[in-house]
C-alpha cells in the first residue's frame, strides 16, 4: 500500500507505469479485453445513438461506442468500465505495443477507481469517467513512449476532464461522457509530449475533492488487480446477477404472477435509478424490467433493450408485480447475493456468469461474439485491431 509520506500521486502512478512488465495472465486479460470491446463496438454501429459520437475525437468515438450498449466489462474494486476506455485510447494513440499502452491505463484506472471507492460510486459518480480521464492519458502517453516525468503531467492535465455523473444513466449522455473522458486522455498525453506543464499534486487535491483516498493505492498484484466482469447481458452490471437467477429457474407462465420479491443488498441497486422505464436506455437501468425481460425473453438480448419491448403491456404488468427489499451493507455490486421468489419458488444467487470468481469459457466469449454480429473477431490482434476498428 502506498504511504502518507510518499511523494506526488502522479510521480509515482507514472513509475509504475512505464516500469510494467505484463505477464502472460495480464497479456491474457488484454486480448479477451481487446475481443470483448472490439465486439462490442461493432455491435453497437448502427445504435441510434452513433450519428453524436462523430461530433468526438476517435478516441473518444470509439469509446461510446464501446459503452453505449452497456454490454462492456467492468471492474468491480472501482466500478468501473475500464476497457471501454483504454481498449480505444490504446488503439487509437498508435505505437508498437498497444496490449501494455491498454494494460498501463486499465492498471492506473482501476487503481484510482478502487481508491475512490464505493463512497465515491454511490454518491452519484461515475467512476468510469472520473477515474478514466486520468486513466486514458497514462494508455495514451505509455503508447507514445513518453518518459516517467511527462506521463507525470499528462495524469494532472487530465484532471479537469476527470467528471462524469450517474444522473446521464438512460439518457446518451452516459455514452458521451465516457467519450470525453476516452479525449481527455488522448489530449493531455499530446500536450505533455508537447512540453505543457502542469501540477503533479493535482491528483491527490482531485481526490480529496471527489471523496477519494490517495493512500489506499496498492501498486502490488497484477495489472489489473481484481480481474474483470463480462457482462453475458447488453445491461448495466447491476442486472446482470438477478437476470441469471431468474434464469436458473424453470420456465414459468408469466400469465398469472402476482407477485415476485426480490431481496438484495442496497448497494447492488445503486445504480438502477429508473423503476418505471419508457425508453430502451432506461430499461438497461431498471431493477423491475430487468426481470421482467428475463421472463419473458428468456436470454434477453439487444432486441429486449428497445423501446417497443420496455413498454409491452406483459413487461409493464410484470414490473408493477416485483417487490424489492433492501438490505443493509454491501460496498460493490456483487456484494452479498440476491434472492428472488416468485409464486412460491425461490432462488438465490451470488456470482453471474462472467464474474471473476466466475469467468467466462472461451466459448462462451465466442458465443458473445457472435451475439455481436462479430465472430469473425475472434482471431483479431492488438496489431491489426486499429485498422479494423477505423472501419467500423
């Protein structure tokens, strides 16, 4: 763990960075990352929503993309998306090692996002932007072969950039944001190349600002420490534990159910803001149409996140029919386990597929990708995935 004595924040972020060495677990997690986001984004070209992220930089293009669907990993520790960020800012930054410029970020991400903590998620931010502007510019700068000192300053010239709210969940803005973060990053690495200067203690007076604790940075364990979430659903990461209990029940007649209780700790409902959803985005946001649309879909997929399958009359009754109990406690999403009972026949939950404690085969990545319209993806590499991507 880091101590109070230690210098500037950014100095030492920088250090770690330009030091890594991945490992092979690590170089491992990068290509599952690159396939997982690089699907994802191509899943996501004809979105509604794909006309506005022109208006970004590539990087930050790519990143909506990336994260629109609300079909990307996640890291748990910090609650945040932290591939839909750096997969695209070490693509689009260039250099000879893509996979450590994306490791280098997603490392310096999830290490801020982890010392933000939960009291910074359930406060209302969103850590894939706050802890991702600083994030993207350590992927950016590490893949333009910056030295310690001005990936240093790149990290402080990300700082200003470094917000994004939960409030924009359901609405584009949750996408755009992620993007400006993704931009961010690109922008503070070529100014620090450029010779800009900049405050390194900028990063510890952000933190103090956000809630965040400076000294509870750990530079030990992995690249990644934590691993990262595959989502098996195109939803926030909060559904996806009750969507797989309701499928480890058999097949019920949804014709007659009065009533379905779910019992789960609060802070595994932090981010499911919207009760009763109108539009697709919002539904991705809903506890009650979460479940409804298991029910009903059995798997549900991009076509239960529409707005026509929000509002069918059988996903209205079924939302007003579940009944949700709080709990106390819990600092993450996946805190404790859910239980759900319907009509009398009860499960219970603690991991969904796709967990770190339950991660994905490589079959089953690949029946993601192919889910995605994007198969032809699986023999994709860090070299080639620029060009490709430049496609979409």
């Amino acid at each position: 763990m880091r101590t109070a004595t230690a210098g500037p924040l950014t100095n030492e972020l920088a250090r770690w960075a330009t030091a890594l060495d991945p490992s092979e677990d690590d170089l491992a997690l990068a290509h599952r990352s690159l396939l997982d986001t690089a699907a994802v984004m191509f899943a996501a070209r004809g979105n509604e929503l794909a006309p506005l992220f022109g208006q970004l930089g590539e990087a930050g293009r790519w990143a909506a993309l990336a994260h629109v669907l609300d079909y990307d990993d996640l890291h748990l520790p910090s609650t945040a998306h932290v591939s839909a960020v750096c997969v695209p800012v070490a693509l689009s930054a260039g250099g000879d090692d893509p996979a450590r410029a994306y490791l280098a970020g997603a490392g310096v991400m999830a290490r801020l996002g982890t010392a933000l903590g939960w009291r910074h998620y359930s406060a209302g931010w969103h850590a894939t932007c706050t802890a991702g502007a600083p994030g993207a510019a350590v992927a950016a700068a590490v893949a333009l072969g910056l030295d310690t000192d001005a990936v240093s300053r790149a990290i402080a010239l990300a700082i200003p950039a470094a917000g994004g709210v939960q409030r924009a969940f359901g609405t584009a803005a949750k996408a755009l944001q992620v993007g400006f973060a993704a931009d961010a990053g690109i922008r503070a690495a070529a100014l620090a190349k450029a010779g800009a200067t900049a405050d390194p203690r900028a990063l510890e007076q952000w933190m103090a600002l956000v809630g965040g604790d400076p000294d509870a940075i750990d530079f030990g364990g992995p690249g990644v420490p934590g691993g990262l979430a595959i989502k098996p659903y195109p939803c926030c990461y909060a559904l996806q534990r009750p969507i797989a209990a309701v499928r480890t029940l058999e097949p019920l007649s949804t014709d007659h159910i009065e009533r379905i209780a779910v019992r789960t700790p609060a802070a595994s409902l932090a981010p499911l803001i919207h009760h009763s959803p109108e539009t697709g985005l919002e539904g991705k946001f809903s506890l009650e149409y979460g479940i409804a649309a298991a029910l009903l879909d059995g798997t549900p997929g991009f076509d239960s996140f529409s707005d026509g399958a929000v509002r069918r009359p059988d996903a209205v009754q079924l939302m007003g029919a579940v009944d949700v109990e709080a709990t106390d406690g819990g600092d993450h999403l996946l805190t404790g386990e859910v239980e759900i009972e319907i009509d009398g026949r009860r499960t219970a939950l603690a991991f969904p597929p796709g967990a770190p404690e339950r991660p994905m085969t490589d079959g089953e990545l690949r029946t993601k990708l192919e889910l995605c319209g994007a198969g032809e993806l699986a023999g994709l590499s860090w070299d080639s995935a620029a060009s490709l991507v430049r496609s979409f």
